[in-house]
C-alpha cells in the first residue's frame, strides 16, 4: 500500500488547477484518477507527488481531496521537469 523511495520533485501550485473529491471509484486508485484525468494510469506517481502522498490507504480515500494541474499545465510541467 505505499510507495517505494522517490526522489521528490515540488510541482508549483497554479490558480488554475482543480480540487477534486476522491469519490469511491477512486478509493485508494489514483492509477484510475490518473487515466481519467491524463489518460495515462503510469501518472500515478504525478497525482501523488502533486498532493506528496505517501499512502494510499490512508491518504487517498473517499472524501479526501487532491488539487491538480490542467492536462496542458501538467505535460508542461512534466516535460521540464527532466532538465
């Protein structure tokens, strides 16, 4: 249920990301937030280190809430994020 060691990288925070709910499809799933969102389930990893989540059983559960980038925010943000 958690993440293996990862080299955080801190995301900058916009107004124009959102807020979402975690709902009970996505109970302890941001693999499927992800694919939804980005249409890519490997962005997992984004999701978390966005909102620095460590376990998904206690910290992304119904009712809790992640902020997130815009599909064109975050691609912007992933690709430089290798320089």
């Amino acid at each position: 249920g958690k993440l293996g060691w990862w080299e955080r990288k801190v995301f900058p925070k916009d107004d124009t990301d959102v807020y979402i709910t975690v709902t009970p499809e996505y109970d302890r799933r941001p693999d499927k937030l992800a694919y939804d969102l980005y249409g890519r389930s490997d962005l997992m990893w984004f999701v978390l280190q966005f909102n620095n989540i460590i376990d998904i059983c206690t910290e992304f559960t119904v009712g809790s809430v992640v902020r997130l980038p815009t599909v064109a925010r975050a691609l912007t943000e992933l690709l430089s994020s290798n320089k």
